[in-house]
C-alpha cells in the first residue's frame, strides 16, 4: 500500500507561527512509515515576519515543489491563506483553517475551520496553533476516505516523542495542544 | 543498507563531505548556503576524528585558507552563496591554474527566483571563466553523492571543483541515507615547488595550457557524463535539462504522459560539457529543448544551434526561478500539448520587516532623527529592511556602505551645503568588508557618520559567530577582535559606543556624531544590543523585557505605525487608536519613546 501513496500538501502561514515545525513532523512521520518525502521551505530575508509558505510531498516524486493545481490539501494557518495559496489546490482537495469564521471556499473543495488561537489561549499555550490545527486536521480530515491523510494522530506523537525526548515539559505541552485539536472534532 | 533521515539539502552536503574524507571545511555565512558549515560542524562533534571547520571573516579568506589545506595535500572544501564567489573570485581564477593535490571543492550555492541575495547570477558561468568543471544537482540525495564525484574527479585532474546547488536543493528537505565516514588517509605533505605555487607569468601561460588539457579530457571523463533518463523513448525532439529543472522536468514528462515519448538527458556537469554528447544530440535530433537555471551554459556550449532551443531563442525564460509550472507550460509548448495556462492570484503576501523589539528598529528611528535630510546608505544583512523606515536609501554589496558614503561625500563636498551622511553597516559585514573601506575614508577625509549596528552575531543567516564573539564554528573557544579597537586602528578620532533601547541618550550622541563629522570628518558610533532572536544566550545583564500598553491618550495618529513600523503596534483605523499585539511584543519599551503624544506606557506590576 505505502508505494501507492502519493500526497501533495501545502502549508502556509506567517513567521513565528512555526509552520516548519509542522511540516518537519509531518516529513519524519513519512520516513517512519517507510515512504520517500520531500518538503521545501523559506530562509533568509523572505523569513523575516513574511508569509511563510512550505511545500510537503510524499510518496515517489522527484521535484521538490507542488504546481498550481495538484495539491491534496491545505494547511492553512491564517484565516486568509485560502485566498493567498487556494491555487495550488486540486478539485476534491481538503482544506483545514484556523479562523474565527467558517473559511469561504468553492464547491469543489471540502473546509474544515477551526478557531485555534482560542483553543491555545484555553490551553495556556498561544504559540501552539500549528499543533492543534495539525490535530484538528488528522482527525477532521481521516473522515473522508479519499482524501484521508497518510499518517495518524499517533504517527505524530511518536515523532514528537523522538524528537523532545529530552525536553519534558515541550513534549507534554506539545502532546496536549495537538490532542486538544484532535479531541475538537465531534 | 542505513536507515533513512530526513535531511535538509545543506546537511546532505556536509554528510557527502564527512564520508568524502574532507578534513578541513571554511565558508562565510549567505543565505541558501549557510547550513552547510554548521551541518558539517554539527557531525564532527559526533566523531573522533580533528578537522578544521571555521567561519571565516569572508569569502576570500575562507577560500585561501581550504584551498591551500589542498595544496598541503588534504581533502578540504569552502562553502558560500553566489555572491561570495564574487568575494573569492580572486584566488578561484589563481587555483583553477595551479591546481590542487587533496580533492578541493568548491560550493557556490545559486538563489534563483532571488529569494534572498541582490543578483541571480549563475556561478556555473564563473566556474566556465574560472575554467574548473562544475556539477549540477538536482536534489539533497544527489548533491550527497556528487561531493564524493567532486572530491575523485578534482584528484584524478588535480583541479578544483565546484558544486553549484541552488535554493531549492539546499532548502529542500528529503530521507536520505547517510553512508559510512571515509576514514581520511591523506596525510598533510606540502611538497615545495615555487615554479608552481609561486608561478612568475612566463610559467603561468605553461599552467594555462595545462588547465585546457586537462578540461579537454574532462570533457570525456566517464562518471560525470550526461545521464540518458527514458531509453524507451523515441521521438525525434529530445530534452536536456539540469539541477533543479531536471528534477521539476522527470515529473512533468511523466504527468503529460511524454515519459515513453520524449527522449530526456540530465546533465550532471554543465562545463565542461561532455564532447561525444554534443555531437550525438545534434546528430540524432531534430529539436532540442534546454532547461535549466539561470544562465544557457549548457545552451551556449552546443555549438550547431540550428535545433537548439532554449534561452537564447526566448523558448525559455533568462530571468527568475524556473518553477515547475512554468516548466510545464514551456515543454507542453516543445511537445505540441495544450496546457491552459494556470490564473495565479497576485500573492500580496507581508512584507517582510524586522523582527519586533529588534534594536536595529530603534537605531534607524534614531539616525532619522539625527539627521533627518541626511543621506542613508545601507549594506546587506538584516538591517537592508531599515528600508520600511526611510532609512536606508542604498544597498550595493557586502561593505559599500562605507565606500559609497564616501561617494556621496566626494560628489557633493563642493557644494555650499552638503547633505549629512549616515551610513549602517551591521557587526559581520563590517568585519566581511568594511574594515578597508573605512581605512580609505579616513585617509580621505570623508565627512560623515558610520553606524556599525553591533548585535552580536550574523543574525540574518542562523546567528553565526563574528569574530567578535570569541567562539568557533563547533562552538569552541577563540580570540575575539574588538569592534572599537579596530575603528580606533583605522584611524578614526570619535569612535563610541551606545545602546539604542535607551532611545534618548542614543539620539543625542548620534547628533553629537553629526555635528562632529561635519567639521572633522569619519565618526563611528557602535550601536550595541544583542539581537533578539539568539538574545536568551547573550542578553544585556540586568536588562528586563517591559510590558507597555496604549492609554486612552492615544488618538490613532499612526505616527508610530509610519515611522516605527513595529509588527507589534496595530492601528484600529475605525476605533482611531493602536493597541500592541502581546503575541508578538517583545518588550523593548523603545515605542514609550517613539509616541509624541506620550501615549505608550509600561505597565507597572508592583503598583
């Protein structure tokens, strides 16, 4: 099954708000199943309080980057992502927003909205909106059978016991933010 | 075989070097090559073994340094981005006739698009005038595996060579397996042979046409020839492309379902390209389409251009990042597809700015202040985004902020009231290139006011120690230089120090400077915080983030939003008032300052 997978997905946001975290878990959740990933991301001046954008591809692809029109789904962590990078969307691609008010898309695509940032100030952890949008969309998302993610809720936990093996207290605050999105889906 | 890690493409070159043997890597910080150096530092603290691994204080330094650990018989590479290999152009047009005896390689790291340099040059062109052949990846996997290339073809011809990965290798992530550590055999041997290492003209044309025998026969070498990709394809039109381009190409061809239909050929070493190739491409094909980034070197060097289609013929686009919808677009046009070309919304997107709290913001509202008809020139780094506060009104290249203040200062000294000039340079650029300048700007007599914007560190590529610090690239410890005794050793009068937090006090003395340096000439003011972004290890002792709000005072004249442009300070148009943001405040309390109607307060928590 793994070598049939093949998954394009965009991730977008603003500096700060940690949308390479994100796709880096994402990323290692993919080696740990066994399947081929590539991901692009911004450095330098373009990373200076800009739109941050980065490209998570998984399965058998050569090119680092997703055209206009082939991805699975979008990540989106500011309410207006939609409008800025919808495009790189295909017809039937989901779409998971963090923002107050249900995300505007066409017919052709299926949203998911949360409000993350109330959640993180909930939690007492506001710069954990990536993670809980993420776990918002791991379980909003695997409703849908086409278009279900390729890793699991658990998938991620394991990667971000690896990587804050050593940091208690982030692992612990970590873990609650993305099952907090997780659990936000009825 | 190992097991897979995810990898950036910079750290995959620094495990092709570690399992290359290389003993001794330098490289001065640029961005998308920055992560090179730190990778390769990051592995050595793992193994036993000593190498050399430093930041060098520039390009050309770092050059001469691991070229002539070359010559002395060892593996070694230096690392930067293109416009570096400008700085180093020097030693690399001298090296390429000498030659090397270790493996020496050479890493120039493009930026197509550009993402975060001033120009898209391509430093395959520079490798062409430099005549050393250059490799091309496509990928972090492949740039692994052409440094071990690199490293055997630069022995066998005792040449340097350059690899040339662009953005979208180094910044890609991908699983790659990382091999076993070439235990390193070289031992050092410099064998003396000044007819060589010093050559006198006479013997370097002797050199020069050794260097054409050996790109002659380079141009035949077997491993780095041209890769044909789809033998099962037929037609009479063929591609080639290279680096990054092939990678986007392999996609497209099979999405268009032109995988079984257009023959395509990945060139691994753009100069010198392979002899046989060009022939048999202009003898089989009728059409031949060339992708690749950002000059036609592989283009320009198919001689018969009767079937050649590319940059030169418009086919292809000379300027920006080839990205792969664009590539698309240019091979359904080759192949005769209808591709209906993709509406892309205009990507507004932000800005970028500096950071909030960053003391840069601070000493630019200052300099404003001190001489607010002045003329600003700026430099590379960070602070080339003075540019939202009106206090930057040039930026050349690493170190002209100090000779082109001089330039202003040479154009307009005959006239009856010549304009202020305040020039900024960050701590590493002026280190990088500003030292010598500033020597000649003294000797010069040039009026005017330097700012050395001292946070401590090169913050725009990842916070790489300056020579300042006192600490390596593997974080061991080093001398440091002082930024004031060099000032005083260039013969500068009035050299101080002050911190723009205290807004007030910093403003004066940058007044003092420029009342100073229109009677006497240079003056320097140190401009010192510690940069926010690595300020947890090096903060201020004693200093303390404020909490500031906005009070009722406020009546929404946005004179802080205009002149400070702090992403913390949020104007509310309709309610007329700004209110900061708390996410992003990092409690500078300099905006307490900024406001003229005193509005902004700290908010006191014993009260």
């Amino acid at each position: 099954m793994s070598n049939s997978i093949k998954q394009q997905i965009v991730i977008s946001g603003v500096g700060g708000q940690g949308v390479l975290f994100v796709t880096r878990l994402l990323a290692e959740a993919a080696i740990m199943k066994g399947l081929s990933v590539f991901t692009s991301e911004t450095h330098g001046m373009a990373q200076r309080g800009g739109t941050v954008l980065s490209h998570l591809k998984v399965g058998n692809f050569s090119s680092p980057l997703i055209r206009p029109g082939n991805a699975n789904g979008l990540l989106a962590l500011k309410a207006d992502s939609f409008a800025r990078h919808g495009y790189f969307l295909k017809p039937g691609a989901w779409v998971a927003v963090n923002s107050r008010e249900d995300a505007i898309v066409g017919p052709e695509f299926s949203a998911y909205t949360i409000d993350a940032e109330i959640l993180a100030q909930r939690i007492h952890n506001p710069k954990s909106v990536n993670l809980i949008l993420l776990g918002f969309a791991l379980a909003a998302i695997s409703g849908t059978l086409e278009n279900s993610l390729f890793c699991t809720l658990e998938d991620i936990i394991t990667v971000l016991q690896q990587r804050l093996a050593k940091k208690k207290q982030m692992l612990d605050d970590a873990v609650k933010a993305i099952e907090t999105g997780f659990k936000s889906v009825k | 075989m190992s097991k897979p890690k995810l990898m950036l493409g910079n750290e995959a070159i620094a495990q092709g070097l570690m399992e290359s043997g290389c003993v001794m890597a330098t490289s001065y910080p640029g961005t998308p090559a920055s992560e090179i150096l730190a990778s390769f530092a990051a592995l050595q603290e793992k193994g036993s073994e000593k190498r050399h691994i430093q930041w060098a204080v520039n390009e050309k330094i770092a050059f001469e340094i691991a070229y002539t650990g070359s010559m002395a018989g060892l593996r070694t590479a230096v690392s930067m981005k293109q416009v570096g290999l400008n700085v180093a152009s020097d030693p690399l047009m001298s090296a390429a006739y000498l030659g090397v005896k270790g493996g020496f390689v050479v890493i120039s790291a493009d930026d197509p698009g550009p993402h975060s340099s001033q120009t898209e040059q391509d430093s395959r062109l520079m490798a062409m005038m430099a005549k050393i052949p250059v490799l091309d990846p496509d990928s972090p996997r492949q740039a692994k595996e052409m440094i071990a290339l690199a490293f055997q073809l630069s022995e066998a011809f005792e040449i340097p060579v350059m690899l040339r990965p662009t953005t979208r290798v180094c910044h890609a992530r991908q699983d790659v397996h990382p091999g076993d550590d070439l235990p390193h055999k070289r031992e050092v041997d410099f064998q003396k042979d000044p007819a060589r290492w010093a050559a006198t003209p006479k013997f370097r044309l002797h050199l020069h046409q050794e260097l054409e025998k050996k790109l002659n026969t380079i141009s035949r070498y077997k491993k780095t020839a041209p890769i044909r990709l789809n033998a099962e394809a037929t037609a009479s039109k063929a591609l080639i492309v290279s680096g990054v381009a092939a990678a986007h190409a392999k996609e497209i061809l099979k999405d268009l379902n032109l995988w079984d239909v257009i023959p395509m050929y990945q060139v691994l070493q753009p100069f010198p390209l392979h002899q046989d190739f060009v022939s048999h491409m202009i003898k089989t094909y009728s059409e031949i389409l060339v992708v690749e980034e950002t000059t036609g070197v592989i283009e320009m060097q198919l001689a018969d251009r009767h079937c050649i289609k590319g940059k030169l013929t418009g086919s292809v686009p000379s300027v920006g990042e080839l990205l792969p919808e664009t590539i698309q677009q240019i091979i359904g046009e080759f192949a005769g597809i209808d591709i209906e070309p993709i509406d892309l919304p205009s990507e507004p997107g932000i800005r970028p700015t500096l950071c909030a709290g960053c003391p840069h913001r601070a000493a630019f509202f200052a300099v404003k202040k001190a001489a607010p008809k002045g003329i600003y020139p700026s430099d590379i780094g960070c602070y080339t985004l003075g540019l939202n506060l009106g206090a930057v009104d040039t930026v050349l290249c690493m170190g002209a902020a100090v000779s082109q203040a001089a330039g202003f200062y040479h154009s307009y000294k005959h006239e009856k009231k010549p304009p202020d000039i305040v020039a900024t340079i960050g701590d590493s650029t002026f280190f990088h290139a500003g030292v010598p300048a500033l020597i000649d700007a003294v000797v010069q007599k040039v009026r005017f006011v330097l700012v050395i914007l001292d946070n401590r560190t090169t913050a725009m590529t990842g916070n790489q120690p300056t020579p300042a610090m006192g600490m390596g690239a593997c974080g061991e410890s080093l001398n440091s230089v002082n930024i004031e005794g060099v000032v005083e050793g260039c013969g500068v009068q009035f050299c101080r120090v002050g911190d723009p937090y205290q807004l007030k006090e910093f403003t004066d003395l940058l007044k003092e400077a420029v009342k100073y340096s229109r009677e006497n000439g240079p003056a320097v003011v140190i401009s010192r915080h510690p940069c926010l972004i690595d300020r947890f290890r090096k903060e201020t002792p004693g200093w303390q983030p404020l909490k500031v709000e906005v009070s009722d005072a406020c009546d929404g004249c946005a004179f802080c939003i205009d002149h400070f442009e702090c992403p913390a300070l949020i104007l509310d148009k309709t309610e007329e008032r700004v209110s900061i943001d708390p996410i992003l405040c990092n409690g500078c309390g300099v905006c307490i300052s900024v406001c003229p109607k005193k509005s902004i307060k700290e908010i006191k928590n014993d009260a």
